[in-house]
C-alpha cells in the first residue's frame, strides 16, 4: 500500500479489482489491449457519504490487490482539506437544537463547515493525483477517495478528468439513519466520539439530519451519475460490496456494456 501523503494509512488504499473474465478467482486490473493506452494505472474514484465505509471499503480493495503483487496508491481527500481558518464556517446555532442551543461538545468545534466543496484544496488533491499516476507502473491502481468528488466545483470537475472507474456508495432514507448512528458512536482518529463527549443521539440527530446530510445531498446524491459507476449500498458489509465488485468486469476504465458517468 501507498499512500501520496498525510496521515499514515492502516488499510485503505486501492484500486478497482475486476473479476477476470476467465476466471471467477482470479483478480486482476483489466488493461485496454489497445497500443499505448495501458501505459498508465487505472484511476478509481470512490465517493459516499459520511460514515459510508469508504475507507474500509478501500482496505478489502487493497488486500485483494496485494494477493495479487500489486501495490495499490491511495489519495485519500481528507488529507486535502484547507486549514480550518481558510474554510467556510456555517451556522451552528440556526440547527434547531433541543432547548435552542447547541451541545457543549459542538460548540467546541465550532462553526467551520468541512462538508462543502469550498473547504477542499482542489490544486493540492489534483496535483497529488498527478504525482500517483505517474509514479505508477501500468497494471498497477491509483485510487481516490472522498465525500466531495461529486461536487459541482471547478477543482472536482479538474480532478474527475482523471478518474475513468467510479464506485458510489450510497444510503436510502434508512440507511441515513444508520450512517447517523455509527458517526455518533465512531471515534474519529484521536478524537473522542461525540456519545463519548456527551452529546446524545437525538442531539447528534439534529446536528446529523440538519447538517451534516443535506450537504452530502446537494454536493454527492444529487450530483450522482445516472449510470457508469457501481453502486453499492453502504449499510451492507463489506463483504457484500467484494463479491458485487468480483462479479463484475471492468475494461479500459468502464463498466462493461455501460456508457460512461453522465454527470448531472
């Protein structure tokens, strides 16, 4: 596994693995057979909301690649955010709180709002993909992985030119309340969970429900190709999403028998 830089990686990292069409078992990147056009990785995008498993997801990837020699590189976007001085901040105290004010623990974290497009430095995650790609030998992968992708931002739109394979995980009216609940109880790195710090889940729900979801709607669901990319359902295991990928065959950075992502 690489990583391009920032935080040390523990597992997420990879790329698109195809089933072969020769064998169920066996996993391989599928090259265009085409003169010259294999002579760079493929390039995967893998988006989802908050909580969706992306990063486990990208782990499963990366241990099915390296059975098979391959050395996978991963540009994660988390590592791309702006400093939390130069992003945007949002308005914590209009969530409609139980007892109108905000818990302790957000107010802690204040205002800034790192789930919109404008929070990223969109140069930084390009050039970082550039520098993955071209430290890639061909049949090897470049993945890239992260909330805002999908965004309607110049600096996504640049760094999607690059991607030629997407997976989009993705949640019902369900399954949001799910997502709700695990980035309540998670950890996040060092940081204590926000049930840890006090904060309960109907609290956590406002912040969720009010925040947190209607940006990855306006900047991921709703932004999502009609067809050209597998999508998985991101309260299933992990497992689910492996056996989908494995029967599913992919060449010269498509879906086989799928038009490329019309992007809305």
């Amino acid at each position: 596994l690489r990583a391009v830089y920032g935080r040390p990686s523990t597992g997420p990292a990879s790329a698109m693995i195809v089933a072969s069409s020769r064998s169920s078992t066996s996993l391989t990147l599928m090259q265009n057979a085409e003169p010259g056009v294999n002579s760079r990785p493929l390039v995967i995008g893998v988006c989802g909301p908050s909580a969706a498993g992306k990063s486990t997801l990208c782990s499963a990837l990366s241990e099915l690649l390296s059975a098979q020699g391959s050395e996978p590189t991963l540009v994660a976007a988390d590592d791309f955010y702006l400093p939390r001085e130069a992003c945007p901040c949002f308005d914590l105290d209009a969530l409609p709180w139980v007892g109108h004010t905000p818990p302790a623990a957000f107010t802690e974290r204040g205002a800034v709002d790192m789930n919109v497009p404008a929070a990223m430095d969109w140069n930084a995650l390009r050039t970082a993909t550039q520098s993955a790609i071209h430290a890639s030998q061909p049949g090897e992968a470049v993945i890239v992985e992260g909330l805002l992708l999908l965004s309607d931002h110049p600096g996504a739109a640049s760094l999607r030119e690059y991607i030629s394979v997407w997976i989009l995980l993705i949640a019902n009216d369900e399954g949001q309340q799910e997502l709700c609940t695990r980035k309540w109880a998670r950890k996040h790195w060092s940081k204590k969970s926000y049930q840890e710090r006090g904060v309960t889940q109907d609290e956590y729900r406002v912040y969720f429900d009010h925040y947190v979801w209607p940006m990855w709607v306006e900047h991921g669901q709703s932004r999502a190709p009609h067809h050209g990319a597998l999508l998985l359902d991101c309260t299933q295991p992990v497992q689910d999403h492996i056996s989908k990928i494995r029967a599913t065959s992919w060449q010269r950075g498509v879906l086989l028998g799928v038009d490329a992502p019309a992007w809305r």
